[in-house]
C-alpha cells in the first residue's frame, strides 16, 4: 500500500475527487440497472454492477499508466494519433447503425473484448491535444489567419465534419471546446469570429443538404431539429417526456432524497444509467446529494486550474486545460440538460455514468492532468533539494505557501 | 502573437468563472425546480407512478330458512393456452395426449383440439380461449393434462381467476333471490346488499415498469372487510312447490304474468315468493317482483275487508238478508254492478253472498248502511292500515290506495259502492296477504319478513324478529265469523271455491276475479286479473298463501277459482303430503309414568320369584315370556296382547322343563 501511494505522483486532490466520484457511481449505477434489465430487458444487475466496476478499475490503471508518462511526450503523440483517430471515425461512419431510422454511428466495437467504442470521444481528446501542441508552437510569433488554416483548422474541420452527421451535440460541444481553447491560448479574436462564422455556414450547408436530399446520406438532422423545437416549445414531445420525467424525480427527491435504490423513475427515464443519470441522483440522495456532486466537480475545476497555474510551460498549462475543462463541462451539461436549461445531448455525466469509452477518455484526460501536475511535483522537490543545499538550515515556509497556488 | 502565461491564465480566470456561473444557474434551475415547480411535479409522480388498488371484499352468502345455500360467491376459472410458450420438443411430444384428455373431458373430438393448438401455434396465439367458468375441480383437472402440467411457463396454461355469484336454485326465485349487480341490484341481494356487500379494502400500489405494479407496503392500507351472511326465510321446498304450481298454471292459461306468496302465519315469514312474467316467445321466467311491486285493483278478494268493517261496526251480521236484485244494481242510472251470474241470486244472506261472491249483494249492504256516512266505513279500513305501505326491506314496494272521502279529488259518488267489491282500491298482492295472514292469526297482523339473521361466520349481527304491525285489526267475534265465512267459500256447495275442495286437507281462501282495462271503449282490451287469497289448514292455519295471476286467456278461463286456485291448492296439498309434520319426542330424560310402573313391576318379579312360577295375567306378552323363559320355563303363547290367562298358577313350584302356556288378548 506504501508503495502504491509512493507510485502515485501528481495532485492528491484530483485523486481522492476521481476516487470519490468513482465510488459514489456505484451507487446510482446500481440502481438504475433496474431499469436496463427490468424494462429494457438486458443483462442482470449484478452484471452491471461487476461491469461498471472492471470498466472503473480500467480506469484508474489507465489515469496510473498515463501520469506516469511524461506530459511532453503527448506533442509528438498526438500528431501520430491524429491520423489513427481519423481513420477510426471513418470506419465508425462506414457502419452506419441506425437507431429508430435515424443515423447513430458513433460507436464501433472492439474485436475480441466485445466492448463498444465511441469514436468521437477520442477524437476529441487527440483533436484539443493537437490544437493545444499547435497554439504552443505559434505562442511567440504573430500568425497570419491563413497560415494557421492548414496546421490548426484542417484537422479540426476533417474530425469535426466525420463526426457530425451521427453525433451534432457532440460536435458543436468539441467545436466550442476548441474555441475556448484557442481564445484561452491567445489565438486572436478576430480570426475566432470568422471561423465561427464559417462553422455556422458548414452547418447550415449541411443540414440543407441533408434537407433537400434526405436518402443522400445517412444523418440526424430530424431528431436535432425535434429536439432544439422541443426545447424551444410547449409541445410534447419524446425529448419533453424525458426531461418531465427527470422534472418528477428531481421534484420527489426534495432535501435528502428517497434514500438509496428507492428511486421510482428510474423505471421510466431512458437512458437512467446515463444521461439522466443526475436526475436519479437527486432523486435517491436529494439536495444535498445535487450540491455535493456540484461541488466536486467545481472542487476538480479548482485544482485544475490549480495544476494550469502551476505548469511550467505554456504546454503544459494548455494541455491541462485541453482536457480538464471538457470535463467539467460535460458534467454541467449534462445536470443542465437534467435540469432543462439546456436541450437533450445525450452527454454522459464523467465518473458517473456508465459506459466503458466516456469513463476510459476521461481517465485519459485526468491521466494527462495528473502528468502535468507530477512533472510540476519532481521539479520542486528538486528544485527544494537545491535549496536545501544552498542554505542548509532554514527553509523558507513562502515557498510552501506558493505551492497552494 | 506573443502569448504570456499570464495572458492564458487571466482567460483562465474569465473561463472558470463563467463555468462556476453556470453550476450556479443549473443549482438554482434545480431548486426552482423543488420548491416553485416542486408540487405540481410531486403531484404528477403520484398521478403517473402510484395508484389506488382497490380490494373486492368477498360478498357473503344468502341462505333459505333451514340453511341451503341460495346464493353464493365461488371462483370460476377460465382456461387459455399461450401457443408459444412450450417448445417444440414439448408441443409435439404432449399434443396428441393433451388433446385426448381435452376430448374426453369437453366432448369433442381429438383431432378437433389437436387442429384447434396446431393452429394457434401457426397463427401464433399466445391467449386462445379453451373453456370459460370452470368449477375448482374441473381447473384442477385441466390443470393436470400432459403439457398443462408443466406449468405457465414450459407448458402454455394460462389460468385466469373470477368471483362470480352462483344460485344454486337456478331460476326457482330467482327475483326474489335477486342478483347483485353494479345499478339497481334487486331482490334479496339488492335488499340485503349492505350486509352482503362487506366494505372494500384498498392498497397502494407503486408502477415499477410495463405495467407491473408493487405494493408500497407490506400491509394493506384498508383491510377488506367480507361481507355478512344473511339467512333468509325462504323454504326452499316451498319455494320450489309454489314455482312449478305458478309455472304450470301460467302456462295452463297462457297468462301473462302471476306471483305466488306463501306466508308463515304466526311469524310473518315470507316462505316462498314467486313471480313469473311472460316472455315474447311465451316462456315464464322470474322477470319483475310483481307480488311487492304491483298494485292493482283487488277485486272480490277485497269483499272481506268491505264484510269485516261492516261486521266490526255491527251495522250488520252474516244473517242479515240481502236482495240480490237480479244480479245488477245501477248507481246514479249509468253505473251498474253486475253479478257473475246472470239474473243474480235472489234473496240470500250475507254470508251466501260473501260465499258466492256477490258484487251485488256485497255492494248493496255496503251502500246501504254506509252510503250516508262513507267517512265511516273508509275510517274504519283506514283503522286496519289498509292504506299503509308495509315498509318492507326489499325496495320497490308498490303503495296501496283507498280514496277517503276528505280528498274531493279523488272521492265520488260511486267510491264507496265501487270500493265494497274491490275496485277504486289499489293493494299488492303481499298487502293483500298480510291482511288475509292477519285473519289467520286472529287479528294479529305481522309485518311480511323475508330475512331472520344477519350472521357474520356463526356470529350474529343481526337478527330480525316477528314485527307486528297491528296488534288486533278487529274483535275476535269478527274474526271468528270471517273465518268461517272463509272457509265455507271452499266447504260450502254454493262457495265460489268449492272446486277446490278436498276432503283430505282444509283450507279457507276467497276467490277474486278483478276485471283489468274495463275503462276501455275496445272489449277485446278487458283483460281479467285472477286471484285467490287464503290460508291453510282452516282451523288452524299455518300458512297464508295469495295467489295473483294477470290476463288469463278469456278463451281458457278467467275466474280465480279456476285460474289461481289450482296454486293455492297445490300449494297446500303439497306441503301437506311434502312437509308432513313430524311429532318429536320433547323430553327424552322426563320418564314416562305407565313405563315405570310396568318396568317395575316387571324387575319385581323378576328378583322375588326364582324358583316359583309368578303372577303374569295382565303383563304383555313380551314381558311374560322373558320373565318365564329366564326362570327355565318353556312358554307357549296363543294370541297378542296382554297375558288373559296362564295355564300353570302363580306360586307353583318350578319344574325345569316345564311348560306354561299363556292366553294372550
């Protein structure tokens, strides 16, 4: 145990707030696979629960094994990635699976393990690495919007246009991701604007191609049009049965909630286990289960941006921000969409939900976090060893104070 | 494009920020979401996840007088096969033997049933009906067949549980029975429904998924409470004889409808009720509680009410002599009553004219001595509750009607006149009988019950005594002289129901013969209602019985002698010869003195005498021989009876072997 915890380098805080949350979703998962074998009839809850728990161990020797590689190595992976996931989603597109009619390949399945893989959550991760890598390469220099077309927005429109016909909240969320990222890393405004606008025009093109040619190629444009209309307005429809419903349990679970395993919606919200999961949640756990939940993600906000701070190199803080922050708003959307201030995405909740690929990218993303932070760990202990030396005696207790931020 | 580290964390800083906002805005939607949404979306996850289950209570049991089961709740099973359920290893294997066993139980053939599952199977039927209200043992049996046994799920059996009421009886009063359903039950069932119903539990249930429900806790939240048993006093062999005479006649006449009410004379019981009506295609059947429920004009058997005030006022006796004036009286020169026979009876009394049933006679005496003041003679029924409901526990009673003079509306000149023989005057066929059962029971009128005992398992809850409406309608003299004026309209030769008469068994009624629709202009519309009240045996009645039956075919015959009689007869006949009653032994323990005096004389001799013949003249043979034989003597006996002479004398030695011979008479 001594030794597992001598292994374990990078910032104790974005542990124990994973180890928590990975804990805690045991309990709503448990739960809510009442509804996946019960109604939709697939599997036994126990098989879940073991599932979910093998899918979380994964996990965690995938955060271990990741922050443990030096976070400069992912420059280089990234750019050998990038064609890997390209490939990946063409494949992924190619099979076309279909959900009631409508286009829904996103997912391909792993030969031999048997698992299902969503493609564009990877993609994501390689894609924000990769802009990451490019803005730390043009920090120094004034760029003009052509020649960072190339380098920059090639790959994102390719990913971004292989993604889109199956998955259009994915991608906008990717898309905006890449944004803020850029606008973080100094990319200049005005060249963010003119590609927003053409995003905009990209997609306006497609869903009017789609529109005018509906047997052109597979897509989703109905269920995205039904369900920005259903969020706009009052009619019913599928997207509002399920929002009324996570309405119902977030309204029973009052302060302190039904206790664990009573929820009673659980039964009739699809997807319990996923994307409504946080509706359970505060039904089971109530209030104070909401706000908890809330504040360990806010908590693993704050140390990420602590980590950010703390990075050497512009990399460094970019890359942390590349991957940390996706997270943190994919948790809050998918509590939005719960809570109906945003439309249905079908994002899952990170940590929580099930599902092997969004629990393995974000054990990747809190990986490479966790990387930056135990690189920033080896260089103060040297760097305090040096000092030890240099005035043997006394030790400055300011620099123990910095290290908070 | 110089970019500081500070410049990306001062963005940094705007984006976390903004992020934090955010949590902030979905906390807050989350709270509104509690409290300012909170009930409406309480109220829905109630509305759509939590129901109300309701609990049938069990509907107690309705029982005859002596305990028979007239009504009761039993499960009935209905049996459907899922085509899919079995494999075909299974299907195959069973279907020849299911259907063989199938055949043999429900008649058809067994290819027909092995057509019938084949084809389920082909069109994939997952619900098809094999039988419907199959008792316990016959869903027991069904249940064993090949391939059923295998259960619900490997063997297709699908077996669906009801409560349905069974009326062991049949048809047999069936309305008075009556039958429980949702609006408007009727009869005993209907009457009684608030002891019988028991009162409904209920538990709540939570929706778990496709239509499953859970109970939310362990217990019910309302027990159901079963329903009481009520014993009735319906005697089902009464019951069952008054039916099948009604029945018979009905046909007989091809009438349209009648009732029969038998009644217990000194309890009120109500032992038999009947009602028949005619259907289209002319079967009888138990159609409208016509005995509690239809008032009508009685007719003649209302001239014993008209004799009895006249009696009880003493404006007259049974000797008085009446002119029946050629058989028609005429009122105001438009309104004439007419007598059955033409050219009336002459001069005869008033009992004769009661006898014959004399509309005259009876309308003449009436008119009479009451036609100054008919306040009087109306008083004086009014005084006998004959314008009173009985207030009977079964609903739909019909109201009696008798016009008083004070009500100038409905009061005329030819009220009273009218009234004498029956018409003017609404009664039902069971206010009619309580009167008639008064007469029987000396003056006593007792309310008509049809239930004894509201009974919960052996526990009683509730229990119905005699009522008694009336404690002395009129004096016994009155009484007395009715009664036989009763009783001489079957005895007399002249009495309308003479043909009635039986030398085996008495009875004492009084026929009626009311005309029906006589208001209208078309004669082919006059239709006659038949009746016949009275009780049995004459001297000293048991039961009372009436016996009503409405447009008689003219053709076959209209009097009440002839159309409602007969019943009544049968009646009487039948529970004479069916229902003998039986003498019992009341004190077993109390020993009978003549039996003791014997006995002991008997044990007397037996210990003083062991070697000398005794005194056994006067003993009966039985004992004298016994006695004889025990002391080693042989006994010759001549004749039966008691012992008149023994041939050896009393105190002689006995000689082993000796004979004696006694003389019996």
């Amino acid at each position: 145990m001594q030794q597992l915890f001598k292994n374990i380098k990078g910032d104790k805080a974005i542990w124990a707030v994973v180890c928590l949350l990975a804990l805690f979703s045991f309990l709503p998962i448990y739960s809510a696979s009442t509804n996946l074998v019960y109604v939709v009839g697939n599997g036994t809850t126990i098989g879940h629960l073991i599932k979910h728990a093998a899918l979380l161990f994964i996990g965690l020797f995938i955060i271990y094994g990741v922050h443990k590689i030096p976070y400069r190595y992912f420059r280089a992976l990234s750019i050998i990635a990038m064609p890997v996931v390209i490939l990946l989603l063409l494949i992924t597109l190619a099979q076309g699976t279909t959900i009631g009619g409508a286009n829904a390949s996103r997912w391909i399945r792993i030969p031999f393990v048997g698992i299902s893989f969503q493609t564009s959550t990877l993609a994501a991760l390689v894609l924000l690495i990769h802009v990451a890598r490019y803005l730390t390469k043009i920090k120094d220099k004034k760029v003009a919007f052509k020649e960072t077309l190339l380098p920059l927005w090639l790959p994102v429109f390719v990913v971004l246009s292989l993604i889109l016909p199956a998955n259009f909240s994915t991608t906008a969320i990717i898309f905006g991701m890449v944004m803020l990222l850029c606008f973080i890393g100094g990319y200049p405004l005005k060249y963010l604007m003119s590609i927003i606008g053409a995003g905009i025009v990209c997609l306006a093109l497609f869903v009017l191609t789609a529109k005018a040619f509906p047997g052109l190629f597979p897509n989703r444009v109905d269920t995205w049009i039904s369900r920005v209309e259903s969020f706009m307005d009052d009619a019913d429809t599928e997207s509002d049965y399920q929002i009324e419903k996570a309405k119902i349990a977030i309204a029973t679970g009052g302060v302190v909630g039904l206790g664990a395993g009573k929820s009673v919606m659980k039964n009739f919200l699809p997807q319990s286990t996923s994307d409504f999961i946080y509706a359970i949640i505060v039904e089971e756990y109530g209030l104070v289960g909401a706000l908890t939940l809330v504040f360990l993600y806010l908590l693993l906000l704050f140390r990420i941006v602590v980590v950010a701070h703390k990075a050497e190199d512009v990399f460094g803080k970019l890359l942390v921000l590349a991957v940390g922050l996706p997270i943190i708003f994919q948790a809050f959307i998918n509590m939005a969409v719960a809570v109906e201030l945003f439309p249905v995405t079908g994002q899952t909740l990170p940590l929580i939900s099930s599902g092997g690929t969004s629990i393995w990218m974000t054990c990747l993303a809190i990986g490479v976090i966790l990387s930056v932070s135990a690189k920033r760990e080896e260089e103060v202990v040297e760097a305090s060893a040096k000092a030890t030396q240099k005035n043997k005696v006394e030790e400055n207790p300011l620099e123990v104070l910095s290290e908070q931020l | 494009m110089p970019t500081t580290e500070k410049h990306i964390l001062n963005r940094l800083y705007v984006i976390a920020g903004l992020i934090f906002v955010f949590a902030v805005a979905v906390v807050v939607k989350l709270v509104s979401i509690q409290t300012v949404d909170g009930d409406k979306y309480r109220e829905l996850a109630s509305e759509r996840t939590v129901k109300n289950f309701t609990i049938e209570p069990n509907r107690g049991n309705l029982y005859s007088d002596d305990g028979s089961l007239l009504a009761t709740s039993v499960a009935k099973y209905d049996i459907r096969f899922d085509a899919l359920a079995p494999n075909s290893e299974n299907f195959e294997k069973h279907i020849k033997p299911l259907s063989d066993s199938m055949s043999v139980m429900f008649g058809k053939s067994s290819s027909y049933y092995q057509n019938l599952f084949r084809k389920a199977r082909a069109t994939k039927n997952r619900y098809m009906l094999l039988s419907r209200n199959l008792g316990y043992t016959d869903y027991i049996r069904v249940k064993s067949f090949p391939l059923f046994n295998l259960g619900p799920y490997k063997g297709g059996i699908i077996v669906e549980q009801e409560t349905k009421r069974e009326y062991p009886l049949g048809k047999i009063a069936k309305r008075s029975i009556g039958y429980d359903r949702l609006s408007n039950p009727v009869g005993l069932e209907g009457a009684f429904n608030q002891y019988l119903e028991g009162k409904e539990g209920h538990r709540l249930k939570q929706k778990i998924a496709k239509g499953q429900w859970k109970p939310i806790t362990d217990y019910n939240e309302v027990e159901p409470q079963d329903g009481y048993d009520v014993v009735s006093t319906i005697d089902v062999n009464i019951q069952d004889i008054a039916h099948h005479a009604l029945l018979a006649q009905l046909e007989k006449y091809k009438a349209d409808h009648g009732c029969v009410v038998v009644m217990d004379v000194e309890s009120g019981e109500v032992k038999a009720i009947s009602n028949l009506g005619r259907t289209e295609n002319g079967k009888y059947y138990e159609k409208l509680n016509y005995a509690v429920g239809e008032s009508h004009e009685p007719g003649s058997t209302f001239k014993l009410m008209s004799v009895i005030a006249a009696l009880e006022d003493k404006v007259v006796d049974t000797n008085y002599v009446v002119d029946t004036e050629k058989g028609i009286l005429t009122f105001y020169n438009r309104y004439k009553v007419r007598d059955s026979k033409w050219g009336g009876y002459g001069k005869i009394s008033l009992s004769e004219a009661f006898e014959r049933s004399s509309n005259t006679g009876i309308v003449k005496v009436i008119d009479k001595f009451y036609g100054d003041d008919p306040k009087r003679f109306v008083n004086r029924l009014y005084n006998m509750r004959l314008n009173e409901p009985l207030g009977l526990a079964i609903k739909g009673e019909g109201e009696p009607f008798i016009p008083h003079p004070n009500d100038k509306e409905r009061w005329s000149g030819i009220a009273l006149p009218w009234m004498a023989y029956g018409y003017g005057v609404q009664m039902t066929p069971l206010q009619i009988l309580t009167f008639y059962n008064a007469i029987a029971n000396n003056g006593v009128m007792v309310k008509p019950r049809l239930i004894k005992e509201v009974k919960e398992w052996n526990r009683t809850v509730m229990k119905f005594d005699k009522e008694v409406i009336n404690s002395s309608i009129c004096s016994q003299e009155t009484i007395d002289k009715v009664k036989a004026l009763l009783k001489n309209v079957v005895e007399k030769d002249h009495g309308t129901g003479h043909k009635l008469y039986s030398p085996n068994f008495s009875m004492a009624g009084k026929t009626g013969t009311a005309q029906k629709n006589y208001a209208a202009k078309d004669r082919q519309k006059l239709q006659y209602i038949s009746s016949f009240a009275g009780f049995f045996p004459a001297d000293s009645p048991k039961y009372s019985c009436i016996v009503v039956i409405h447009e008689p075919d003219k053709s076959v015959g209209i009097y009440g002698a002839d159309v409602s009689g007969p019943v009544f007869k049968r009646v009487a006949q039948k529970i004479y010869t069916d229902s003998p009653v039986i003498d019992t032994v009341k004190d077993l323990e109390k020993p009978n003195p003549s039996v003791e005096e014997k006995y002991r004389a008997y044990y007397s001799k037996v210990q003083n005498h062991s070697n000398i013949i005794p005194d056994v003249e006067g003993m009966s043979g039985m004992d004298a021989v016994s006695i004889l034989e025990n002391l080693g003597v042989k006994v010759k006996v001549v004749g039966n009876g008691k012992v008149r002479k023994q041939s050896v004398k009393s105190g002689s030695k006995i000689n082993k072997g000796q004979t004696i011979v006694l003389q019996l008479s």
